[in-house]
C-alpha cells in the first residue's frame, strides 16, 4: 500500500498546510505540536477537508485532484479514520456502531468479519450494551472495531494488535515522542503547516 500526496495546499486559520509526501511505510507517525495542522492532515486524507490544489493517490487510484475536480467521498475512500472523540453513536447499541458503514459486499477476507473482528478487539460481550454505558477504554475499542469493518486499506490511527492481526497500514498521530519511537517505522514532523523533517523515529526526534 501507498498513500500519495502531492503539492498539496490546505488553506488554515493562522497558516496553509503545505506538503508533498509518500506514505509507504507499515506505521507512519505525524509528530509536531498542538496547532501544527496534523488533524488537518488526516482529515484531508480521509476526505473530510478539500484542499484548494494537489493530488491524492492511494495505489494506483486517485482519490482527489484538484485540477481535475476529482474528489471521492469518504464512504468510497475505504480509509478508516478513527478521530479523537471517537464519533461513535449514542442512540445506537455497540452492534449496531459496529455495522454502521459495514460493506460484505467488499470483502474477500474472512478477517473482516463482524464475529472475528469482535473477538480480536475484545467486544464480543459488548455487542448489545448501548454506547453510553460503556467505559472510556471499551468505546475506543469499538470504535477501532469498526474502522475496521469498513473494509479500510488504510487505518488512522492503530493498535498493534490491528497490525499485527488485519495487516493494514497505519498513520498514527501522537504528541507522545515515545509512542513514536516505539511503534512507528517512520515520522514525519509537521510545524505551522510544512514538512520539516522525515526519516525513523530516533533520527527526527533527536
């Protein structure tokens, strides 16, 4: 798998988020701090923000182009996106979040099943609790269960068990340079916006 960004231009409040890059990597982290534009980022990655120029190529498909008016919505992306505040559901009960989004009709892998997936994540007992009476950690979990069920060829953010289990590529995002070096292959440090450094965790963070 590849993500490709190019010449990318995303007009901010206080800045422009600029940048070329390639995503190629099992885990990439996004580091920098709070108001560099990472969330931006993402959320252009997974179609939720439309820059103004540039190009998005996820293999060999082109998921947004600019110039060419190109821009696939984000139930066609196949990208997980697990945001902050997890956006799960409260009116609906743990099985249905799960289901939420879910395409059988896309998979070909009996990995992306609602059971395995449930058993893998540890939410099989959860499946008919309503969301609001979940803890903090089991309404993570579930939204992470069902980033998955989307089909997704791309995954933000992760559980090592997620990579380990479904084999798909992660962005992680974090302000913790820890996580980063213990669990990314590759980081790229993001500031105001650019791209200023790239390379292994250990080499960007020292």
């Amino acid at each position: 798998m590849s993500l490709q960004l190019r010449n990318i231009r995303l007009p901010l409040a206080d800045f422009a988020l600029e940048t070329d890059a390639m995503f190629d990597r099992p885990i990439t982290g996004i580091f920098g701090p709070s108001g560099a534009g990472k969330t931006s980022l993402l959320d252009l990655i997974a179609g939720l923000r439309r820059p103004v120029a540039g190009a998005v190529q996820l293999d060999d498909k082109v998921i947004f182009d600019a110039a060419d008016r190109l821009n696939l919505p984000p139930r066609l992306r196949r990208i997980g996106y697990v945001p902050q505040d997890l956006a799960l559901f409260p009116h609906l009960k743990v099985r249905a979040n799960l289901l939420y989004g879910y395409r059988p009709a896309l998979l070909q892998n009996e990995l992306f099943t609602l059971g395995h997936v449930a058993e893998v994540m540890e939410i099989t007992p959860l499946l008919q609790r309503n969301v609001t009476t979940l803890s903090g950690g089991e309404q993570q979990r579930v939204a992470f269960a069902r980033a998955i069920l989307s089909a997704p060829r791309l995954l933000i953010p992760f559980l090592l068990r997620i990579r380990d289990e479904f084999r798909i590529p992660l962005i992680y995002v974090t302000h913790d340079a820890a996580e980063l070096v213990a669990l990314c292959d590759e980081v790229l440090m993001l500031e105001r916006g650019l791209l200023i450094g790239r390379g292994s965790p250990a080499d960007v963070l020292a």
